[in-house]
C-alpha cells in the first residue's frame, strides 16, 4: 500500500510514523508512507495557503490552488489503478470512521490523505477532489494531522503480514460490535488481585464463554448504545 499526505506540517507526522509497528511496517515494504508540504505548492511568493472566507466570518479557509496542484503533482508520480485508490478529507464535519471502515481502507493500494487547517478548506477541495469527507470523532482539532496518524496507524496495522499475530485484529473492541474483554498476564496474584480462575483452566469453550459474557458487560456499561445498533 502507498499512502500519500498531504499536510503543511509534514515534520508533525515524521515521529510517530518513524516508532514501533508503523516504522516497522514501512522498513518491511508493507506500506510506502509518503508527506507533502502544501505549502510547496502555492504560487504566492510568501508561501501563503490561506485567505479570509468570502461571505466574512472568523479565521482563514484553505485555498483550492495549493491543494490541488500538489495532489495533481502526487497522482501523476502514484502507480495504481484508480479503482483502488481513495482520497479522504480530514474534517470535524465529516462522516465518523468507525473500524469497519479501516479494514475497508486496508484493501485500497493507494491512500491519499488531505489534512485541513485554519477554519477548513476550500468546499471546491471536499467536492472535487476527495472522494469523502471523514472525521475520527465527534470534537475539533486544530488540524488534520492527528486524524491523519490515527487513519494511518488504524489501517496499516490490518494489512497482511504487518501485526505481529495475525488473529490479533479478529479480537479487538469494535470487531463483533463488542468492546474487548479484561485481559491478564503474569503473575497470577498481583497486590493482593487475583486473575479469574476460568482464565487458568485451560478449558478454551469456558473461557470463550467468560470473554463474551465480559464483553458484553463492559459494553452494556460503557457504550450502550453499541449494543443498540
């Protein structure tokens, strides 16, 4: 997979795309992670990738120029067909992802991310060039780039061969519409706290059976409204 982002702080991104999985994935050839400045793109001689929204109101809005003159200049270099690509706004107003999405994502061979700033971007940007505008969750951030890590780290750790145990993404919160059940390592006595003792019997059909029925318990206190859907 190549992953392309476009951002005017690309040296935001460099630390944690360069730690644990995602670097590890990256040095084994799994993804082909790629940043842009945008920056790198406007024609306006002080590097400007903003201006005051027409209408008036509060802050600056993301030109269309910049933007869309580096994703020409990233689509010409990207091999892939174009059915297998998808290009994703980063925006407070998009869709909620949800983890269904990532393994969606996961089977794309080309993933562009577009990180806005300021008040948003050029509506031109999320209708002419995204495919969907998505968000990580129902708050603003100053910017796209942590959404972007959290698609990047979300999606990547699903490609094949890149977690360490290949069953470890089939047992996750959010895989059957359940939030995770307790887990436990060594020792089995800690301060006084036991590890449940169904844990210990090596009898996997019973503790098969404690997992679901916990993980039905934690989400029927923590996010009931999973269970409605």
């Amino acid at each position: 997979m190549r992953i392309d982002v476009l951002t005017i702080f690309p040296s935001m991104l460099e630390p944690v795309l360069n730690e644990s999985i995602i670097k590890r994935a990256r040095v084994a050839g799994k993804v082909d992670i790629r940043l842009h400045n945008i920056r790198d793109y406007t024609l306006d001689k002080h590097r400007k990738v903003d201006d005051r929204p027409y209408g008036g109101g509060c802050g600056m809005v993301m030109m269309p120029q910049p933007i869309f003159s580096c994703l020409e200049s990233v689509l010409k270099k990207a091999r892939g067909k174009t059915r297998l690509r998808r290009i994703l706004l980063l925006s407070a107003k998009g869709r909620k992802l949800e983890q269904k999405d990532f393994f969606k994502l996961s089977r794309y061979e080309h993933l562009v991310l577009i990180c806005g700033r300021y008040e948003g971007v050029d509506e031109r940007v999320a209708h002419d060039l995204a495919d969907e505008e998505v968000s990580v969750g129902d708050y603003v951030l100053t910017g796209g780039e942590i959404p972007a890590m959290v698609v990047i780290d979300a999606t990547v750790r699903l490609l094949p061969g890149v977690l360490g145990n290949e069953s470890s993404a089939k047992f996750e919160s959010f895989q059957d519409g359940l939030l995770e059940y307790p887990q436990y390592t060594r020792p089995a006595k800690f301060c006084g706290k036991k590890v449940p003792s169904v844990l210990l019997t090596g009898d996997h059909a019973k503790i098969a059976a404690w997992r679901k029925k916990e993980a039905l318990k934690i989400t029927k206190k923590i996010r009931p409204d999973l269970l409605e859907k």
